[in-house]
C-alpha cells in the first residue's frame, strides 16, 4: 500500500485516485475548485462515468480516498505524487503548460523527503525534464520524476483503468520505476518500460494515429457515398487483416471531438513544427474533421431543401461520443450551430449531457426523453451513438415526427431496416 496524492481531480485525476485507491492504495486527491472538492467529500460527482460514483462513495467512505485542496499537506504525506491537471490547447495549437507549471512548483515548495514525481497529462515531449527543474529549485533532496500517460477513454475510463492494454513507464531510474511497479502491481497489462521522452511521444502518437484513423475511414466513407459501397462493411473487411486489427478505429461518422484527440492533433502539429519536421498528414486529419463535423448539413437539405426557415429538427445526442456527458468539441455544436444559423427550430435529447449542455447552448428547447425530441419534428438528426437510441421503437418514432426523415451522423440504426419502416434515411459512407 502506498499513500499518493493526486493533483487534478478531473477526469483522469478523478478516475486514476479512485481505482488506485480501489486497488489497495490511501490516495489524497486534490483540486484548485473547491466547489468540485466540497462535492466530492458530499458524494456528488462531477461528470458522468460509468461505474465511477460507486467506486468513489466506498473508497471515500472506506477512508482509502479523501479530498482536499491542500496540497502541501497531500504531498506531505504520499510517497507518490500524480500530475493530472488540463493540458488545453493555445490559440495556435500549442498546448498550455501552466497548470503542470504551477503544479510542480507547488509540489516543489512542499516535498519533505524522497518522492516519484508522475506525469499523468498529456504533455510536449521534455515537459519532464522542466517539471524535473521546477521540483528541484524548490528542493535539493532526492526525486524522481516519471512519465505515465493516461490512455483511459471517456465513457469506460474505470474499465480502462483497472484493464489497461499496456502500462506505459517512462524514465524514474530504478528507485523511481520500482516504486511505479509495485504501485501497479495489481493491474493487468503490459509494461513498456521506457524513457521520459518516448513515454511521453507514445501518447501523442497513439492519439494522433487513432484521429488519423478516424479521417480516414471518414474519407473512405465519403467515397462509399459517391460510388454505392458501404463503409461498414468496407471497415469490418478491413479489420480482418491483421495488420489493420479487429479493434481497428475505423467506424464512419460525423467526426471526433472530445477534449483529447482535437487537443493533441493540434499539440503534435505544433511539436512537429517546432522540431522542423513536417507532418503534413496531420494537418489533413484535422481538416477532414472539420468538413466532416459540417457534412450532415447538406444530408439534412437534400432532405429538406435548402432553405431551412421554421424547420423543426431533432437533435438525438450532444455528447461528444456515448457513454459521457463532455461536450467538448463535440460534433452536436457544430451541426446545432448550422441549424441555428439557417433559422430552424432546434430540439434537443442527451441521455446525461443535457444539465450541462443548458449551460451553454441557447435558442433552443430541451427534450424530457428522445421520443418528446422527435415529436412534429421534420428532421431527426443523430449525432451521439448512445444504445438507448439503438433500441428506439421505429414506428413510434416515425408516428411521432410530422415528416419521417432521419440523417443518421453515427450510423445507429441499419439502413435495409430504415427504409422497410418508411423513413428517408441517410447515414455516413452507405
Ligand atoms: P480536466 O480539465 O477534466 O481536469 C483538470 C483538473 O485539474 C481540474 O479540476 C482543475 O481544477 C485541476 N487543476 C488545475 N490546476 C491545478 C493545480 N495547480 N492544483 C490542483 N488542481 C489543479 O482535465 P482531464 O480531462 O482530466 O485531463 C487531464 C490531463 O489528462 C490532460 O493533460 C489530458 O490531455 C489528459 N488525458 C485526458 C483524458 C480524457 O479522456 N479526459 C484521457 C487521457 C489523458
């Protein structure tokens, strides 16, 4: 058992303390926002992951996870210290080191004796090297500092966490990587043990190689759209090759978002840049997102004409992708936005982004459930797979709606099935 504070209660620091705490170890996780933090010790969560309430209230309750906005008295007492604070992007693409800074001169100020130092964001290559030289202005004494990127997804962060496909240790020296293996020693997976810099280049690679899959099957599919092939067939013949891989990311749609692979896309760019190392598939990955986040537009008007004026249009899922409540960069803003830009009418339907969404999102109304979206509606449009939507009885759904058409962005439903049950349906690269 070893006592580790983590710094950033997001959603990797969130999920990594409470699964290390899960898995036998007393972890402090600390935070700036002591709103999040007041929240916390009441039990309330603040986003949306599977599984990750309960796992929070029993180690909470069970005094092996405690939260707090002190940070000297965290690092005090663990022997383990995550970074796990935001890496956003800059306006020109380069990633924001401010928080990792002022973490680690935070910990710096507080270290007491021998500690590993681990850098759990997502950070340019030789961030450890400078958060190695803020720790030591403040502290003489002997640390480690270790890269360990975080490859959870949202939306089966806990899953992901506790079955990790591999297990990345950068750097640590020996002391520094012993300590790593034990704190990790109940969890499965792989260990690549390597150094700070190619730790921290795997993440941006794994990512920028997952975005780049998604442009592409994307490109496939517009093709598809053109010739009269069907990109999820094309996808499941491709994945059968093993070079490809069965869990290959290849499913069409309308694009990725989320706060990580729009974030390190243009986070790799800049570090190529900086290097004078042209990437220049990059810089097509992410401009085929873009056109990709504005393909349904033209679906919706060969649907419903041009002129969208007073149209009433359903908007299933805000969500970037199912299983979460983040909105950041998702699709659903940028297809809201067209709509609200023409004049339509705009309903909407989240299974669990829909508090948030309030927030931000202004002009139009909030469905209690997807059926009430689609009432009178001339257009449903889906831009979140969430498997609620799967199991949507059809003809209830075409009943509800004052015209049945239906631009599927995410594939959910199949389009034999569609066009038996009556609708103009039109889904990505079929
Ligand atoms: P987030 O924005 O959800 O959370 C960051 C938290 O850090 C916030 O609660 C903020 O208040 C806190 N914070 C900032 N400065 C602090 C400080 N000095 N001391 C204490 N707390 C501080 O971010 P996130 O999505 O959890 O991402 C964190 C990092 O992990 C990023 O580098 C991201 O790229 C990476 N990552 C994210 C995911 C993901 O799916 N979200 C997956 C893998 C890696």
């Amino acid at each position: 058992m070893k006592k580790i504070a983590v710094i950033g209660t997001g959603y990797v620091g969130l999920v990594t303390g409470t699964c290390l705490a899960e898995i036998g170890h007393e972890v402090y996780c600390v935070d700036i926002d002591s709103q999040k933090i007041e929240n916390l010790k009441k039990g309330i969560i603040p986003i949306y992951e599977p599984g990750l309430e309960e796992l929070v209230k029993k180690n909470f309750e069970s005094k092996s996870l405690s939260f707090t906005t002190e940070i000297r008295e965290a690092v005090e007492k663990s022997e383990v210290v995550f970074i796990a604070v935001g890496t956003p992007p800059m306006a020109d693409g380069s990633v924001n080191l401010e928080y990792v800074k002022t973490a680690a001169e935070s910990i710096g100020k507080a270290m007491n004796g021998y500690k590993v130092i681990v850098n759990k964001s997502t950070v340019p290559i030789g961030t450890g090297d400078a958060v190695q030289r803020i720790v030591s202005t403040h502290y003489q004494g002997e640390f480690d500092v270790v890269s360990n990127p975080e490859f959870l997804r949202e939306g089966s962060a806990v899953k992901d966490f506790m079955e990790p496909d591999r297990i990345v240790i950068g750097n640590g020296g020996e002391k520094g990587r012993g300590v790593m293996t034990e704190l990790y020693a109940p969890l499965p997976g792989e260990r690549v043990m390597t150094n700070i810099k190619t730790a921290e280049m795997i993440k941006y690679a794994s990512n920028a190689y997952l975005a780049t899959s998604i442009s592409f099957i994307n490109s496939i599919a517009n093709i598809c759209e053109k010739v009269g092939a069907d990109v999820t067939e094309v996808a499941k013949g491709m994945r059968l090759d093993k070079r490809i891989g069965r869990y290959a990311f290849l499913d069409a749609g309308v694009g990725y978002g989320g706060s990580c692979f729009p974030k390190d896309v243009k986070g790799l760019i800049q570090i190529a840049h900086e290097n004078n190392v042209s990437f220049d598939i990059l810089d097509s990955v992410e401009a085929t997102n873009e056109a990709q986040k504005q393909s349904l537009l033209p679906k919706i008007q060969t649907l419903l004409g041009k002129n969208l004026h007073g149209k009433r249009i359903a908007i299933w899922g805000l969500a970037f992708k199912a299983e979460t409540d983040d909105m950041r960069e998702a699709p659903a803003l940028t297809v809201i936005k067209q709509l609200q830009d023409r004049d339509a009418e705009v309903v909407v339907f989240d299974p669990v982004a829909q508090e948030g969404a309030r927030k931000i999102l202004t002009n139009l109304e909030f469905a209690n459930d997807f059926y009430k979206a689609v009432e009178n509606a001339d257009c449903l449009v889906i831009t979140t797979e969430w498997k609620v939507f799967k199991d949507a009885d059809l003809a209830k759904i075409k009943s509800l709606m004052k015209n049945p058409n239906v631009v599927d962005g995410r594939n959910v439903f199949e389009v034999e099935l569609m066009k038996e049950k009556g609708f103009n349906y039109i889904s990505v690269g079929r």
